[in-house]
C-alpha cells in the first residue's frame, strides 16, 4: 500500500521526532517524488540537524512559521502529527483530503502482530516490560511509539514473523480505524483537556484500541478500572482481566521480591504484562530473568539516589493527579519533600490536596505560577497538619529545599501533578534538571 503513495500529494504536518521519521522514510521510498512540510517552528528554530534535511534534497517544499497552514489545502495526502488537534488544521482542509496518521498507515501496512498498550498513565512501562521479555524469549519483538524505535523507517523492513510492541497515546488513537491484535487497556483518568473539548472525546480515542476488534483478537484490561471496564464490554475481543485483587500466583510471587519498580501501580503494569506474554507460552525462567533485567524507564519514578541520608525520586512523567497521588501512597510513613506544579491541563486538584494534607507530606514545594499555587492553598483548607510551604522560580531553589528541610531516611520526590511547559521544554528537561541538581 505504501507504493500507492506515488502519486499523492503529501504533506507532513507537524515536523518532531515522528515527523521527522515519516520524512526519511518516505524520501527512501521516492527519492525524487516532491514532499512538504508544514510547522508553526521557523527554519532556524529547528536544530542544525534538522536544518540540513531541510537544505540537503531540493524535492522538498516547507511552509514554517505563522501561517504554516495556509497551504495545507494544496495536498491530497496529509501525515500529521498527533500532537496537532483538530480545531487547528481542519478548516484548511479540502474535500477530498485524506488526513491519516504515522500510526494509520503503520497499521495498514505491518505485516507481522501488533500489541497495543494504552492507558492514562503507565503506558511505557507495561509495553517496555512485554518487549523485554518477548525479546529475552527470543522473539522478534521491537518497541515502536512514543518511547521505542522510530515507526516509519521500521516499517520499511518489517516481516510477518515480527512482533510490534506499540505505546499508543489518546491522540494517536483519536479517529482511529483499526485495533491492534492484542489490546491492553491500563487506566482512564482525566488528561489532556487542553486538547480535547471534553472528557468524553478523550474517552472516545481511547476507547478505539478496542473497538476494532474482531472475536480473533485479545483485549486485556484492568478490570478495576469501572470506565475501563464499560469499554471492555463493548469490544468483540475474548477478554482476559487483571488487576491487584487478585492472588498471587508462583511466577508472581518469586518476581515480587526482584521488581526493581516501586508502588502498587507499578506491580500492576507488571500483571499487565505478564498476561500478554503468558499467550506466547514463555517459560517462567525466561520471564524471571527479563524481569528482573528490566530498570524501568527515566521520568518514572525513578531513583536518583541517596544523598545525605535522602532517597530522591524523579516523576517527571507524573502529570496528573491521578499519578501523583499513587506516588505519594508509595512513600506515605516517610517524611516527604513533594516538589509539585507546572500548566494546567484541566485537572482537578481536590484529592491530590487532599492526599497531601492527610499523610506524610512535611515539606510542599512549588514550582513557578502554575497549578502548583492551587494546590498548595487547597492543601492548606483541608488540613490542620502542619504543612510547610515554599515557592521556587527554578528547580535549583526546589532542590536546595529538600536538601535542607528533608530530614534523614525521608523522600525528595519530584511528582509535579502538572505539564511541564510552564518553566521547562517537556518533561524530559524537568526531570533532567532535577536529577543534575540533585547529584551537584
């Protein structure tokens, strides 16, 4: 289906990591054929290598900057990318446009089985631990989405013995056609409602990794998830449940004492996991050994290390309440430093104000003007605790506070409950800032 893209006008919508990607590959597919790109971004707000694909091939047209869109209706074929709502570019279409995605066209094209992951919050880890033990059992798994291998170029030499372990986030699946194979469903909380118009079209994408689905395929769902759940329902998939009520079985009995990954949520991305690979019939030893492998990923929860008697623990990635307060209920009996706020989303804030005032958070850290000041004073109405409270304009002065005010054998725990764009360029500098002042 690819070779029918010959004589499509295409334009890529949105030029960052996917982008990017879907260029390369594309330019290897039709090294002359004539491709556009449209971003907000001007040519010299781009990094120098991005600069030089623009320069490099004279078959390309750009249309950056201001009014990037204003020729989007000139093509027939458009790969945008997910993170460009549909209020902003829809307007500018023509009939006859085709509009689709990297995913889309992923989808249409892998000759080989998809496993999908999705969830508000624990995506990477759950489809990071499937693909380490499907590739310690010796299967050709790759790790494709927001945190795995680029999509595009890989589809170029994928094969039908290939397993694809796809991260599939609310805006990829908006709009979406087909369903993978092999559906996990983790979570549904309230995010992204600076994109979507309500909660119920948030739903809605999510809802397409199963909606798809033919009585052929597997949806493996947290069945202690109610809106998850009435998603379930609906899907033609044979269902296979998991949640934390459920008693431990041998295999997870002898990998509870080796996960490296703290909290309850963690250990239920574990379970997750374990029933997608428990379909490929892997043997226990295998399955021990990828676990035990597996050191989790950056921004999640992730242990900086301990410094003057202080665990420090970066959750960058922590961008609801939702998450936070999981983060909290982890080290709560422990003397916390919670380093909080960031842009709003749309959340609420209530129970996470709650949740702090209620356990052992002594030290509340807020960064910059964001969300960070409401739940400070929400946290301050519920409680009669004594609550310290500080406002910092950096994550140096953030971090200094926890060095002074955490006591030994206590927890610095960077959870911010927020988006980071507020101080930081994504969630990767925020976290990466913490842990260089940590460590300085």
């Amino acid at each position: 289906m690819l070779k029918n893209l010959k004589d499509k006008k295409i334009l890529i919508l949105g030029f960052g990591k996917e982008g990017i990607d879907s260029y390369l590959a594309l330019r290897k597919l039709f090294p002359n054929k004539v491709l556009a790109i449209a971003d907000r971004k001007k040519a010299g707000e781009f990094d120098k290598k991005t600069q030089k694909i623009f320069t490099k091939n004279k078959s390309l047209k750009l249309h950056l900057g201001e009014n990037y869109l204003e020729k989007v209706g000139d093509y027939n074929f458009i790969i945008k990318t997910p993170g460009i709502p549909e209020k902003v570019y829809k307007k500018f279409i023509k009939r006859g446009g085709v509009i689709t995605s990297q995913t889309e066209i992923f989808f249409d094209n892998f000759p080989g089985l998809i496993i999908g992951v999705t969830g508000t919050k624990g995506k990477g880890t759950t489809s990071g631990l499937i693909y380490q033990i499907l590739k310690t059992a010796g299967l050709k798994a790759y790790w494709l989405g927001n945190v795995g291998s680029p999509v595009f170029q890989y589809l170029l030499k994928a094969r039908p013995d290939h397993i694809a372990v796809y991260e599939l986030s609310s805006h990829q699946l908006q709009n979406f056609k087909k369903s993978p194979q092999i559906a996990v469903f983790l979570n549904l909380f309230t995010d992204h409602l600076d994109y979507y118009r309500n909660f119920a079209e948030y739903q809605k994408a999510k809802a397409n990794i199963a909606s798809h689905q033919t009585n052929n395929d597997f949806l493996i769902y947290n069945s202690s998830d109610k809106l998850v759940s009435q998603i379930a329902k609906k899907s033609r998939a044979k269902k296979i449940i998991f949640n934390l009520k459920k008693p431990l079985t041998p295999l997870e009995r002898s990998l509870k004492r080796s996960y490296r990954l703290k909290g309850g949520f963690n250990f239920l991305n574990l379970r997750a996991a374990l029933a997608v690979v428990k379909l490929f019939y892997i043997r226990n030893k295998t399955v021990i050994k990828a676990v035990k492998g597996f050191k989790g990923l950056p921004h999640r929860l992730e242990f900086v290390g301990k410094y003057k008697g202080i665990d420090f623990y970066n959750n960058s990635m922590a961008t609801i309440p939702q998450a936070t307060i999981l983060d909290i209920k982890t080290f709560n009996g422990r003397p916390i430093s919670l380093i909080v706020g960031g842009s709003d989303k749309g959340s609420d804030y209530k129970a996470l104000s709650e949740e702090i005032s209620k356990t052992s958070v002594k030290n509340l850290i807020v960064l910059g003007q964001g969300t960070g000041q409401k739940i400070a004073s929400m946290a301050k109405h519920f409680g009669p605790k004594n609550l310290n409270r500080f406002k910092v304009k950096s994550m140096r002065e953030a971090v200094k506070i926890c060095y002074e005010k955490t006591p030994k054998n206590g927890v610095c725990l960077l959870s911010p409950a927020s988006a980071s764009f507020n101080m930081f360029k994504n969630y990767q500098d925020r976290g990466n800032q913490f842990k260089k002042w940590v460590k300085k």
